[in-house]
C-alpha cells in the first residue's frame, strides 16, 4: 500500500486521508469511494481519477464509465486491476469495495494498458 501512496504523491498522511474517506462515507452511504491510478511510463491519461460510485452498481459498469474518460489507442486495451487481482466484471462495487479496500478507507484501481492486434 505504501507504493501506491507514494506513486500518487499524496500530500496527505494517512490519518488525513482516513478522515477524508470517513467523511465521504458519511455524507454518501449509498456510495464508495475510489482512486485510479496508473504507472507513470504507460502514458494513460487519467481525466478524472476520483470517483464516487454507487455501491448497487456492478464493476462492468463503472468500468465503461471510466472508459470514456481515458485517452487511448484504439488498438489498445485497459485492464482494471485491485490488489494485483483483475476483477469480476459481474461483482457489485460495494462486494468488491468491502473485499479490497485500503486502511485509510479508499478504493485503488491501478489501470494499465496492453496493445491488441485485430
């Protein structure tokens, strides 16, 4: 988890951030809260890498979502993954949020890309 801190050159601490997510909880029940990130070198441009979404919502569908923000080739692929694990495109945010979230309360999404032939 701490390379993933450091990679997003978090200016927050931990308690910080802990307290943010707290807060976003409590104003949102209904929604979780979740970070993109991506490597530096794999040149994704990320629009919007804070979402709050809807726990009733199925990953699938968050993923088309975030699709439209992302600036790629079209011979190029998007793979999603949490904790090094691609996800279940049929799992419920909420499933998948309660299973993989951090200690400070957040969601991390790294998004990576693979060239495609076709």
């Amino acid at each position: 988890m701490d390379n993933i801190i450091s990679s997003l050159n978090y200016a927050l601490g931990f308690n910080e951030r802990k307290k943010k997510s707290a807060e976003l909880l409590s104003k949102h029940p209904h929604q979780v809260p979740i970070i993109l990130y991506t490597n530096i070198k794999s040149n994704i441009e990320i629009v919007k890498n804070k979402y709050l979404v809807s726990k009733n919502v199925k990953f699938s569908q968050f993923m088309i979502q975030v699709r439209k923000h992302i600036k790629i080739n079209f011979n190029e692929s998007i793979f999603f993954l949490v904790n090094n694990k691609i996800m279940l495109l049929n799992e419920l945010v909420e499933t998948l949020y309660n299973n993989e979230k951090s200690a400070d309360g957040f969601l991390y999404i790294y998004i990576c890309k693979e060239s495609t032939y076709g």
